[in-house]
C-alpha cells in the first residue's frame, strides 16, 4: 500500500469550501437558545449524508457504493446525529472523531460586517456563523471519511466519525451525544482514543473547567436614604455577603499543583459578573438586589477525592491493627483531611456555597458593616436582612485530559509534524459533554483548527490553511496508529 499520508493527501478546497457553504447556508436554522431557536440539526446532516451516503454499504440509487458504514441517530424529529465508520481489519483496534456539532449560537445580522447565515470568501478566510464552531469542523471531517472512502486504504484500525446535535445548549437532554452513550451506540469507541474536534488555535486543549451559575439575592428594608439607620441597605448586605463568601471559597479551593502542569491561565475563581435591582430613586435605599456570576473550578478535585476515599475505604481494614497500638480513636475515628480533600466536583462546589449562605443568614449580626449605621439586624421591628443563593440547571464539569494516553502522544506527535510546533493549552472556560465521555471510560483528548479570536463571536471566520492543517493532522494520527498495529 501507498505511504497513507500520499494517499490521502490534503484537503481538497475544490470539495470543501462548497460543502461548507452548503452547512453555512443552514446556519440560520440550526441555532440554539431554546425556547426561541430550536435547531433542526437535519438540515446540516442531509449535506454531510449526502456526501457519505453515495460510498456507503446503503448508497442511494444508482450510486456506486462503497466500504462507510453510515448510521443516522434521531432521538426527536429534525434533530438526529451521524455516525460514519471505516472499517479496519483488526478486530478492536479503533479509533474516533467526535464531537463536530451541527448546531450554533445565534447571531444577529445587524451587528456583523457581513452575513452571518451565506459563507464569503476572501482569500484564506472562509466566514460565517459556525466556520470555527463548528460547521468548518463537521465539512473537514466529512471530507475526510470521503476522502478513506474513495481511496480505501487497507487500515487494521477502524475510523469513526461522529457528528452530533445538541452541543450549544445543555437545558435539553436526550437529543445529542448523551443520547448515544446512553444507548450504546459509542460503547466500541472506548477501546481506542476519542478526539473531541471543537476546540480553536490548532494545538491540543489538555484541560477545561466547570462552570456553576450562581445568583445571590439579599433582601433588607426600603426607607429613605437620609434615614439610613432605620433600613437594612441589601446592597451593603450583598456585597459584603459576597466579600465574606469569595473568602471561604479561596480559602477551600485553593490554587491546585497541577493546574501549572496543565497549563491552566487561572485556577479555579468565582466572581460577580451582573448585579440587578428593582429601581428606585436615588434617595431610597431599595428592599432588595441580585448579584449574578459564575465559578470556573479546574478538574482536579475529583482527583483528590478519590484519593480520600481509597484512604476512608482502606483505614478501617487495618482498624484492628491500629487498636493494638491504641491508635484507633486518633488515626481511624478522628482522621483529618484538609478541606481540599472534602469535595471533588461542581455538585459539591454548589453544597458548599449553600454552607456558607446558611452560616452566614445565622450569624448575619458578626457580617461586616459599611459605617456607623449600617446594619442588618432591626431587633426593635423583629426584622433581619437575609441572602439567598440558586444556580442554573445547566452546572458543567470540567475535564483533564489523560496526558500519558496514547491518545495524546500521538496528536502532539501530530501537532507538531503539521504545525510545527505543539503547545498543549487548557482554559478554565468550559465544554460540554466530554466530562462525562472520560467518566464513562473513553479517552477523550481535545483539539480544533478554527480561530478562539472568534469562537462565538460576531464576524466569525476560520482560516482554510488552518482546517488544511487539521486534516493533515488526522491523517497523521491516523497513521501513527497503523504504525503501532504492525
């Protein structure tokens, strides 16, 4: 057989830049903010099909046919997913790409220089809505398995795509990638690595954070401003309430070691983002406000946890042991592990917040005041300012990517061949999903090859050198592993 990089070759632009116009064309129908926007994913996956499907074991009539085996997933109706596998020689010997989503964030035509929803051209730049997130992806993989199709190399692994719907919104589950695990569609894909293709800048993202949205409401008493002894000021309360609750979270996730292995910009924050009132004039302090922000926790506590855990489960099967040494009560029954071992995820994260809301609605009279009449506590009219905490349905876990997987050396590997140079990143912004993939036993390892300048942005573009460069990529990670099958 040919060397399989000559056989593949590159991306041919006479193919993809009309595929991709085709999926920027059903850009204005696949975004997602429901309840207003529901995509009909559909409308991208009848391109991608329509590709595919004339070199498949199921082509349409009179087309020739050929080794892809395509699967079309739907859980509701307009919305389904595609699978497309080549298949290789060697029984459990696998490898994927997934995560090429076909749905968008929206976009406003009136705030871009160009129309968001018809792909332009200008020279290397391809631009429209999803040309880097992440229709630009869902054309070059496509291109790809057409481009096995058509040569058919004899591989000994088997090469998947999988092409999802549902990656923009989590409120709404059982229509994507979830689905499918679920339903064990994916379950073979464990034995191999899983390549999460929907990340930017052409380098392996090694790491993301959660995300837990919180909003924090005090209430106090409304009275005039020039008799502020007689209010309970809800904006000193918040502030001061979410001074007091910054504190406790930086002194319980404090900056973890590994974050500087990864190569994370921040640890893990929580911070204000909005802050809302009912109105009013100036002169009146107002009964109540809301302050609105987020946490960006890194991924390693689970870690820690399950470190606490083997030590409580393997304590007490020495319990006797220790009591021959008078030990039990000060090593098993009073076992201290610093406070950074007591959580390990964004569940935990959201039970701590509360922690601290409740002590503080208890102990509202020792919380910081602002001058020599501010207060919280009315005693004279039985009343007390109080804080409440919720949190959005949508609380996303971050991810670790395993940097000793095969998966990994061989896309730095990779990386660098194509690139010139690899430069793993991680961010504590968040992804969708593949969280839970790792939880559930696959090796997920993360790139992309549109530009994070204008991920989710107006005037969004990706660069078609960059998506040239992500299908050499694939097809030297497709190679590396034939290598390790020899």
């Amino acid at each position: 057989m040919r060397n399989l990089k000559e056989l593949l070759g590159d991306l041919d632009r006479e193919a993809f830049v009309p595929l991709l116009a085709k999926l920027i064309g059903e850009a204005r129908h696949v975004q997602n903010n429901p309840p207003e926007l529901v995509p009909q994913e559909d409308r991208v996956a009848r391109h991608v099909l329509d590709a595919l499907l004339p070199y498949s074991t199921t082509p349409p009539p009179g087309a020739p046919g050929g080794p892809l085996i395509v699967t079309h997933v739907s859980y509701v109706d307009g919305r389904g997913n595609v699978i497309v596998e080549y298949p290789g020689a060697s029984p459990g010997k696998i490898l994927s790409f997934v995560g090429c989503h076909m749905d968008v964030v929206p976009a406003n035509p009136d705030d871009w220089d160009f129309d968001p929803f018809s792909l332009s051209v200008d020279g290397d730049q391809l631009r429209g809505r999803g040309t880097t997130d992440c229709l630009g992806h869902v054309a070059m993989v496509t291109e790809l398995m057409r481009r096995l199709a058509e040569t058919r190399p004899a591989l000994k692994s088997t090469v998947v795509a999988v092409f999802i719907a549902n990656e923009e919104n989590s409120s709404v589950v059982g229509v994507g990638v979830d689905a499918l695990v679920k339903d064990g569609f994916l379950d073979k894909l464990k034995a191999g690595p899983l390549f999460w293709i929907d990340t930017a800048d052409k380098q392996p993202c090694i790491g993301t954070g959660g995300m837990i949205a919180w909003r924090l409401k005090a209430t106090g008493k409304l009275f005039h401003s020039g008799l502020a002894h007689k209010a309970i000021n809800p904006l000193e309360l918040s502030m001061e309430a979410l001074k007091e609750i910054q504190l406790r979270f930086y002194r319980d996730f404090p900056p973890h070691p590994k974050e500087t292995v990864y190569g994370f910009a921040t640890p893990s924050t929580m911070k204000p983002t909005q802050w809302s009132y009912p109105g009013g004039g100036v002169n009146q302090i107002p009964v109540e406000c809301t302050i609105l922000g987020d946490v960006r926790l890194t991924p390693f506590y689970r870690l820690v946890y399950h470190i606490r855990t083997l030590i409580l489960i393997i304590l007490p099967i020495f319990y006797d042991f220790f009591s021959l040494y008078n030990l039990k009560h000060s090593v098993v029954e009073n076992f201290k592990i610093p406070s950074i071992f007591n959580f390990c995820s964004t569940e935990d994260v959201v039970k701590k917040l509360r922690e601290y809301v409740d002590d503080i609605n208890a102990n509202i009279e020792k919380l910081d005041t602002r001058g020599p009449v501010s207060k919280y506590v009315l005693p004279d009219e039985n009343l007390r300012g109080r804080i409440e905490v919720s949190f959005d349905e949508s609380v996303m876990s971050g991810v670790a990517c395993d940097i000793e997987s095969r998966g990994y050396q061989v896309l730095c590997k990779a990386t660098e061949e194509v690139v010139g140079y690899v430069k793993p990143y991680s961010i504590t912004g968040s992804l969708p999903l593949i969280r839970e993939l790792q939880d559930e036993g696959f090796d997920v390892q993360t790139s992309g090859y549109g530009l994070m300048a204008t991920y989710h942005a107006k005037n969004e573009y990706c660069l078609f050198s960059d998506m040239s460069q992500g299908f050499r990529v694939f097809v030297s990670i497709i190679s590396q592993l034939e290598e390790d099958s020899n």
